[in-house]
C-alpha cells in the first residue's frame, strides 16, 4: 500500500496540464542538448507522438514487458498508435528503453538521473542512437511510466521507468 500511495503522489507531483509529466519534459531537452551537442538541429515537441509514446509506455507497464508491438488490433503497431491519435505521416521511428535509478524521493535531481539513465541507455545502443541523431527527425514526443519497484532503507527507492519516444 505504501508503494502505491508514494506512486501516486510522484504522477500526481509531476503532471502537467498536458498530461506530460516533468520527466518527459526533462527526457525531451536532454535529447535535444544531446543532439545539440553533435551540431543535429532540435526536434520539435509532437504532441501526437507523445499521446501515442503514453499509451504505449502506459501498456507496457501494466504488462510488465517491452515490446514494439501490443496485443491489440487498433494499437498493435508504432504506426497504427500514431494514426489512432490523429497523426498522418509515412516517417516514424519508435525507441523504447526500461530504466531503473536508485534515488532518494527529496533528491532535487531524481528527475534528471531518471532521464539521464533513459538517454545513456539509448546512446549505448547503436540502432536507438542512430535513431535520436537522425537529422531527418524533425519532431518527437515521448512519454515514460515510472514504478516503486522495491522500498530501500532511509527513503532510498528503486525507481523502474518504461520509456517510449516517438520520432517524426
């Protein structure tokens, strides 16, 4: 119980008016420093990828697995997710990373090490990095579902973060 009830209060916490949280926010400008960084232009936010990013990310966490694909006919695929939200394009690109930072809940910084783990997850891959520093990427929206996997000892938690990133 005590899980659920510090779950809740950190989505509660960081929802926007969006629906975004500060960690897709935070996990957002790091790509874009990151892509800076290598003289890439900024992508620009896609709300329809981050709609279509939180339904997966939502999905996977409740089915405690990663996939690109769901067991579903309307949101089975990247693409079918994107349409199903409004987007019409014939350019998506979909990377998924699971996470996990152990981290005190006051830590002023628990949201930059969260979105800090994510990117160098996906820097380390070199089909996801190839992804996030393709100059043809023009947008993107992702969206991260975050989980009390375990309770440490002096408020010290286990966070584990599902997270998707759509790229237009």
């Amino acid at each position: 119980m005590k899980k659920l009830l510090a779950l809740a209060a950190v989505l509660i916490i960081y929802l926007t008016a969006s629906g975004q949280t500060s960690l897709d926010t935070v996990l957002f400008n790091k790509i874009n420093e990151y892509r800076l960084s290598k003289k890439l232009k900024e992508i620009k936010w896609d709300t329809t990828g981050f709609k279509a990013a939180r339904h997966h990310s939502l999905y996977l966490n409740g089915k405690n697995f990663i996939s690109h694909y769901e067991d579903s006919i309307v949101y089975k695929s990247m693409e079918s997710r994107y349409e199903q939200f409004g987007g019409k394009t014939d350019r998506l690109s979909e990377i998924i990373a699971l996470g996990c930072c152990n981290v005190h809940d006051n830590d002023p910084c628990l949201l930059d090490k969260l979105a800090e783990e994510i990117l160098n997850l996906w820097k380390k891959s070199p089909p996801h990095n190839r992804i996030i520093l393709d100059p043809a990427n023009t947008s993107g929206g992702g969206s991260n579902a975050c989980t009390i996997r375990e309770q440490g000892i002096r408020g010290i938690k286990n966070y584990v973060v599902i997270s998707t990133f759509v790229f237009i």
